[in-house]
C-alpha cells in the first residue's frame, strides 16, 4: 500500500510502516531542516518542503501522490485552538484557510485515499472549527464532507497501551471504506516501563560521553546538578529542603512541581516534550540510583539515545551521524511514537 504524510516533521512516526507493508511515497514538510532529516531516512520517498498553504507546493503534493491508497496527517492545531477557545477572531473565522486541518480535508476530496488517520493532541476531539458559517467539531465536519463514502472512527488513545513505555495521550480519527472495517488493536497486557526500556543502559553524569552511540550527557548548571543530585527517583527538586533551584542571588526559583523532577522507573515515560533538553522543563530528569552518600546518580535530562527508546524507536535507528542533538530531541518531542502508529496501522484487512 502507497501513502502520503502530511505535516511529516521527519517522519519519527513513520520509521516502522514499512514493516507493515506501507510505503510512505510522499510527505510534506514545512521547516526545512526537519525535511532534510526526513529524506534522509527514507530516500525513497518524495520529501516536499514547503508551506502546504502555497499553491504551487499545494499541487506539487497532490499530482505526485496520485494514485495513493493511505493518508497520514498530523495538523499543527495552533490557529483551531485559537478557533475552539476565542468565537470573537473574526478575521480566523471568516478564513477557514487559516486552518491547516482543511487542506487535509482538501486532499481526501483530490486523492480519495482508502484509508485516513489523523493525529493529533486530545483537544482534536473538542475544538470547533468554521464550516458553512457555523462552529463545528472536527468529526462532525468529516461526517458532513466524506461520512457518504467513509466510516468516521475517532478516539483519544494513550501509547502506553499499545507497548510504548511512554504515557502520551492523543486524539485518532480513522476513516475507511463503508464496505471495510479497520478496528482496534487489543491493549498489552504489561505496559512497557522506564526500567524495561533504558534501565541497561551505562550511568552519566551531566556532560560524560559513553562509548555507546547517542548515550551521551548534556551538561548543566552547577545548582541544577546539585539540587538534582539531591532530588530521589520520581520527585521534584522543589520539594527539597536545602537544594532546591535557585536563582543566581540565592533566593528559590518559584515553579510548579512537574519541574525539576525525575521521571519513575517502574511505570512508562511521562510525555516526551519538545524541550526535553532543559531539566526545568516538565518531567524530563533520569530516574537516578540511590549512591552510598546518599545522592542520586545520573543528575541530567534524558540522553539521545534513552529518549530513543522511550519514545520506542530501536536502538540502531537509523538517523545520519551529524544530525544536530537539538534537531534529534525536537522531533521526537513533537512525534507520533511509531509502534503507536505501527499497532493501529497494521490491523488494516488490507495490510493483514
């Protein structure tokens, strides 16, 4: 079966559909950079880099994915987030283009693929969106538009449940042949943990270099060591008494709990976000072990490579060796885990 991605990044989500005998032949690609790290892993698609909203880049994806069976897509919901909380942007409402989820509604009407999946944060489900002068919910919109043609199957559904060992929330709507059926997969029964996935893997303090590849450590300030140092498995740093995050004049930072803390061993990842990179962003810091002065090892946001895993990539994907460290931790921040994508792809009849 022959797809297209639309909204790729550099297709994190993608990296196991082959498997499952999709080939992604086509994406899309606003941010230049993620695109090349994209045709970079998968040569043999047609990586398109460009605004979808360009007319010229528009119709460059849909004359070359003609004849494609499978639709992915993945809209940035910035500009329907605004819609669904603010009835008063008159100048959003009255441009429905402003909306980049209508030019997944304009590819479905073009290519009229078999079968559709988008992805998105939970609010998908929620949010309303402008069509024909009134507010409506995303899948009240496709029910109107395609539901003659397709079956329209929505849920919000959590990765941990299909063997990733990372807790991450998301919003699927399926579409498929009135005449077919694409169901669920069936939950595991023991959800994949921290300890399962990263807990062979070599100590590091901030800033150390081990001999295996992306297992490596981002240095940090002098306090957020120490205070994590002091912070035991599963906590946060600013419930410490002594070393806690302070400010170069002394006095404590002021923050919420969900900061400075260290992620548990024995349960799934917490989310992986964008800013990954920062232990004062939200639950981001190793779990550490317990050191016979009483500190915790390991005192530092995840490694490449550990947030490889946890995000259940394999430990040799294939990423060029020069992609940038940043570039590494904002894609798969902002990915579709790809066994996620891989267990629901895969029980199309189809594909079966």
């Amino acid at each position: 079966m022959l797809g297209l991605s639309l909204f790729s990044s550099a297709g994190v989500g993608e990296a196991f559909l082959s498997d499952i005998g999709l080939d992604i032949i086509v994406a899309n690609e606003l941010i230049e950079k993620r695109a090349n790290l994209h045709n970079s892993l998968y040569p043999n698609c047609k990586t398109i880099c460009g605004d979808i909203r360009d007319d010229k880049v528009f119709s460059e994806i849909i004359r070359s994915a003609k004849g494609i069976e499978f639709l992915l897509a993945s809209p940035p919901c910035q500009g329907m987030s605004i819609a669904g909380k603010n009835r008063h942007q008159e100048s959003m409402i009255q441009d429905s283009r402003n909306f980049l989820i209508d030019y997944v509604f304009e590819s479905i009407e073009l290519l009229k693929p078999k079968y559709i999946l988008i992805e998105n944060v939970k609010q998908l489900l929620d949010i309303k969106l402008p069509f024909k002068g009134e507010l409506h919910k995303v899948v009240d919109i496709l029910k109107i538009k395609f539901g003659k043609d397709y079956c329209i199957d929505a849920k919000t559904v959590d990765a941990s449940d299909y063997g990733v060992p990372q807790t991450r929330i998301r919003a699927i709507i399926k579409m498929f042949p009135k005449e077919s059926f694409w169901p669920w997969p069936e939950h595991v029964q023991n959800k994949k943990t921290v300890r399962d996935t990263i807990g062979h893997l070599p100590s590091l303090e901030a800033g150390e270099v081990s001999d295996i590849k992306w297992h490596y450590a981002r240095p940090h300030s002098e306090n957020n060591i120490l205070c994590m140092k002091h912070t035991p498995t599963g906590c946060s740093a600013f419930a410490n008494p002594i070393y806690y995050p302070k400010k170069k004049d002394g006095s404590r930072v002021k923050g919420y709990e969900s900061s400075y803390r260290r992620i548990k061993w024995d349960e799934p990842a917490p989310t992986i976000t964008i800013r990954n990179d920062c232990i004062a962003s939200q639950r981001n810091v190793h779990p550490g072990r317990l050191l016979p002065d009483g500190t915790y090892s390991d005192a530092r946001v995840l490694t490449p490579l550990e947030l490889m895993l946890l995000n259940s990539l394999p430990a040799n994907w294939a990423i060029p060796d020069d992609t940038p460290e940043i570039l590494i931790r904002q894609v798969i921040g902002e990915s579709i885990p790809p066994l996620m994508l891989k267990e629901i792809i895969k029980e199309i009849p189809s594909l079966k």
